[in-house]
C-alpha cells in the first residue's frame, strides 16, 4: 500500500463532521466592549472566510515564513502569547465561538501584532477549501472539547479522517500537535495516531506516546487551575514522514 495523500475534497466528505455530526456546540453568551470592538473594527483587517477560497499564505502575510495553525484557540490567550513571542512566525487561529475571536483580535491589535489571522469557521471546512497542500509547519490542537460520554464519541475531531487531512496540509517533517486533560481522549487520540499512515510519533521511549509539556506551548490559566487541582495534561506530538 502507497503512501499517497487522499484527496483532501474526499476526507471532508467522508467524515461524519460533514454528515451533520459537529464537533462543537455553539454556546450563546454575552459580549463585551472589548470583543464587541475585535469583531466590529478588527475583523475587517485580519478575518477570514471560507468565501474567500484558497489562500497564498505568502501574499496573505506579505511574506514567507513558519506557519501555525491553531484549531480552537478558545479565548485565545495562548496564541496571541504565541504571536507576541516568535515575530517571525505567521499564525492561523481557528475558532468557531465569536466571544473568543473578539477577544483575541482585540488583544492582538492592542498588542500591534501583524503576524496573525482568524477564521470563524468549521475547521474541517477551512482545512479542506481555503488551506494549500503541504502548507503547514504546525497544526495545534490544543484542548479540544472530550465529549466524555461514549455515546458522544463520534463527535470527537481526532479521528482518521481528520489527521489524514491534516497531513496533507503539514510540510513535510512538520508536526501535529495535541493536548488534552483528560487521559481516556489522549489514549484515543494515541490510538487514531497509531494507524494514521505517514506520521511518526516524536515522544521518546521513556514517555510515549507522550511528551513533556514543551516550553513553546503556554500555560493558560485553564491548565495552570488544572495543574493546582492535580489534573494530568497530556501532550502528543506526531511528524509527518
């Protein structure tokens, strides 16, 4: 058996995302001034739709740099922290709450940062439609909701079909990156990693299929309360071959 790309078209249709099972829920909540005023005069600027189709990072960003791709940055304190840190990396955050895109372009402009962009869309949408192949140098995943109940499972994005869309848009040599508190989703997401093809877990023999917390990837307060509460986190990181 090759070791040949699917065509990224036939992994969104395949997946139940696209069958109508979603792997989120779209909370309803207040919001502020501040992230009133990111979606309102921010937007404009550095929001992105599946409308717009394919993008050239290179003209997107005016230059040609490290990537990231961060599905699900929830308030996204963590990847403007990101941002802020390595100037000579363009970032790409994913997130479908509006609250939490407000947020982070609010904080982003008042930070002055250049280097960074938001689409509120479905992930698996934007991975497919608006994403180049082999255009990555990290996807993040970081969190994502563990829809503990059994009956929910299929909810969960980390399946098959997401993490071979997913190698199609890394370069190669680039890397997948998950993180989770709860050990039975990071058992599974080591699971689907395991008969993902094209992909070698980075995690030494002493800890695999996990790593350390790698000092690049923030500590949010989410975590440092799980931390304080004796909460494991646990972080997987897969390259592609």
């Amino acid at each position: 058996m090759t070791d040949k790309p699917t065509d990224p078209t036939d992994i969104a249709t395949d997946t139940p995302h696209q069958r109508g099972i979603k792997s989120y829920v779209l909370r309803a909540g207040r919001m502020t001034a501040a992230q009133e005023r990111g979606l309102k005069e921010v937007w404009p600027r550095w929001g992105l739709t599946l409308d717009a189709g394919l993008q050239d990072p290179v003209v997107l960003f005016g230059r040609d740099a490290p990537r990231v791709v961060e599905i699900g940055f929830g308030m996204g304190q963590s990847l403007v922290e990101q941002a802020e840190t390595h100037p000579e990396t363009d970032f790409i955050g994913i997130e479908v709450h509006a609250p939490g895109v407000g947020k982070l372009l609010d904080e982003a402009d008042k930070r002055g940062l250049t280097n960074l962009r938001v689409y509120r869309e479905d992930a698996l949408a934007v991975l497919a439609q608006c994403l180049p192949a082999e255009s990555i140098d990290t996807l993040q995943l970081f969190f994502p909701d563990p829809w503990p109940k059994k009956k929910h499972h299929k909810r969960r994005i980390v399946q098959l079909p997401f993490v071979e869309l997913v190698r199609t848009r890394l370069k190669p040599d680039g890397t997948l990156h998950m993180a989770t508190d709860w050990e039975a989703y990071a058992e599974h997401m080591a699971e689907v990693m395991a008969a993902a093809p094209g992909y070698t877990n980075t995690a030494p023999a002493e800890s695999a299929p996990y790593v350390a917390r790698p000092a690049f990837r923030p500590l949010t307060k989410f975590e440092s309360r799980g931390e304080r509460l004796g909460h494991g986190v646990w972080d997987l990181i897969f390259r592609r071959d």
